[in-house]
C-alpha cells in the first residue's frame, strides 16, 4: 500500500467515524426532546386527572 493509498483510505475512515458520531449525538438528542415530550405529557395528565 503506498502513502498516497494509505491516506484515502485513513480519510474514508476518518470520514465515517464523524458520521457515526453525528448519527449518535442526533439520536441523542431526539431521545431527549422524546423524554420531554413524555414528561409533558405525564405532567398534563396529572392536572387534568386532579
């Protein structure tokens, strides 16, 4: 594997990994808004249940 091949192929995986770590920090962060919208919903049912 020569130099020039050898950095294609650490960019492509460079590359892949933001990817992955975007992925994961944008399901994070629906899972999150998800929570809040639970909890909004849990709260409101507390007050109309009451």
């Amino acid at each position: 594997m020569t130099d020039k091949q050898y950095k294609k192929q650490m960019e492509a995986i460079a590359i892949k990994q933001e990817i992955f770590i975007a992925s994961v920090k944008a399901h994070q962060q629906l899972a999150h808004v998800e929570w809040l919208g639970i909890m909004g919903l849990m709260e409101t049912w507390d007050l109309i249940s009451d």
